[in-house]
C-alpha cells in the first residue's frame, strides 16, 4: 500500500469526510507568492527570514491559519494579501515585495466585505493526490467566472481534491471538475453544496463540524446560515454533544469518534494508519 495514491486509499477504506477540514480558525491570510511553494509554506525560499519570522508569529496565534495562493498569469505582478475573516470582513493590499509585511498591522480587524472566493489546494511538493485533482478543479472553477486561487495544503491531501470557500470558511474534499458548477451555484444561493463531499466550516473543531453536518442530514436544511451553534460540551473520552439553534429550536447532536477497523495512508508513500470517523451517537 505504500506506493499507492492517498486518495483512492481513503476511498477504498470508506473513509468519511465529516468533521475532517481544518479546525478552530476564522482568520485566513493569503499571501500570493509565484514562486515555488515549499513543502512547508514557511521554508519557502520567496521569504527573506525577517518575513518568515513574522508570518510564524501570526500563524502560531490561535484560530489564524496563512495560506499561500497563486493564479497562472499572474507573475511579475504586485503580490496581493488578503486577511480574510468568517465574520465576512477582509482586508486586501497590494504589496511592492513580501517584505511590505513587517510595516503592516496584520492583526488589526479587517473592515471592508470579503468578496467570494474558492481556494483550491494545488500543493504538489506537499501531495502528488494534491496536484492531480486540485489542478483539474482548479480549472473548472475558473471556468465558471468565479474568484478562484491555487492554494497550498489545505490538510487532508488523501481527500483530494480540497476546496475552500471564503468567507464562511467551509471546506469541501473529493470534488472533481464535474461538481464545479454545482458548488458555485449552492454558494452563490447561499447553500451548502452536497453534504457528502463537506468535510466541515473551518471555525468549528472537528467534534462540532461533524455534529452540524449529521443536524443537517436530519433536518435537511441547506442554507449557509440556517444553523446557529451555540457551545460543544465533551462527555468522557471521544463523545460530545454538540447544541445548535435551528428554525427557533435547540437542537443536540451527541456524537462519538470511533476506529473502523480500516487502514490507509495519509499521504502518498505513507505507511498505513487506523482510519477513525465521527458518528451521530444514540442519548
């Protein structure tokens, strides 16, 4: 199992998406940068070490995640940065050079509304699954007249391809170019795409995006905001139950973290290891 792609491992072990997008961060900064990507954004050779150094300190505050971005056709421009927040405010500069940073207030609340956009994890050097079907629904998405970015890792390769959507913060896995025009139509009528490929809104942790998608399939409500969280609380080890408002009701989902028995790799070339998922657990 060693050689094979990370992505059909996870599909061959069933393995689910809910409650498995990146977790507890409602600020996103994008930075594009044309050049390489390194394996680890932060190593990239585009930073002097003063930038780096800043951008280490941003990103190790809690509920901020940066990811770098890029569009073919666009080297030789001003590199753009965009603070994004889930509450729909961003902030957007035009840069001269990446050292611009160290004379920004980044962590000042951005104010202007965040337009739309998808970030679509390309990110090669990190997962070959990554770059093979992140391309392709990079460019379906493009097709479709949207804000679209190529992005780096966006956790989770093996659920190639990762697509973010700004601003709500909801990350979806396994789209192919064939959901493309699904997925900009449900944002754009304010709707959640298909359940089935929501892996959860990144402002959540994992327990309570697993537990909105579950109330969703119960309810069927599809809205963006037709759920109101209101708190998680753990019962004992790997359960919790999960409160929402929903059409003027309290609703709870108690949901529990279970092994499946199955393995696969997390990465390409990766050893196999337990694949674990979140189910909608009895009172």
């Amino acid at each position: 199992m060693g050689d094979q792609a990370c992505s059909a491992a996870s599909l061959a072990a069933n393995e689910p998406l809910a409650g498995t997008a990146v977790d507890s961060v409602d600020r996103w900064l994008l930075l594009e940068v044309t050049d390489s990507w390194a394996p680890k954004v932060l190593q990239t050779e585009a930073f002097s070490d003063a930038v780096r150094r800043r951008l280490t300190d941003w990103s190790d505050t809690p509920r901020r995640r940066l990811q770098l971005i890029r569009r073919p056709g666009r080297s030789g421009k001003r590199p753009l940065l965009l603070v994004v927040s889930s509450s729909g405010a961003a902030l957007r500069i035009e840069l001269d050079r990446h050292d611009d940073i160290l004379d920004l207030d980044l962590d000042a609340a951005p104010t202007e509304p965040a337009a739309p956009a998808y970030l679509v994890c390309v990110h090669g050097r990190r997962d070959r699954c990554c770059a093979q079907h992140g391309s392709a629904v990079y460019r379906a998405l493009k097709a479709e007249g949207v804000e679209v970015w190529q992005t780096s890792h966006l956790g989770g390769h093996r659920f190639a391809a990762c697509v973010l959507s700004l601003p709500e913060g909801l990350m979806y896995g396994r789209l192919r170019p064939e959901h493309a025009s699904e997925l900009v139509a449900a944002s754009q009528g304010g709707r959640i795409c298909d359940l089935d490929l929501l892996r959860g809104r990144c402002e959540y942790d994992r327990p309570t995006q697993a537990a909105e998608i579950f109330l969703r399939r119960r309810t069927g409500e599809q809205t963006i905001d037709g759920i109101e969280w209101l708190e998680t609380e753990a019962e004992g080890e790997g359960v919790w139950n999960a409160r929402f408002d929903w059409s003027s009701e309290t609703r709870t989902v108690r949901v529990a973290l279970e092994d499946t028995g199955a393995a696969r790799p997390a990465s390409c070339g990766g050893e196999p290891e337990p694949v674990t998922r979140f189910v909608e657990a009895g009172p």
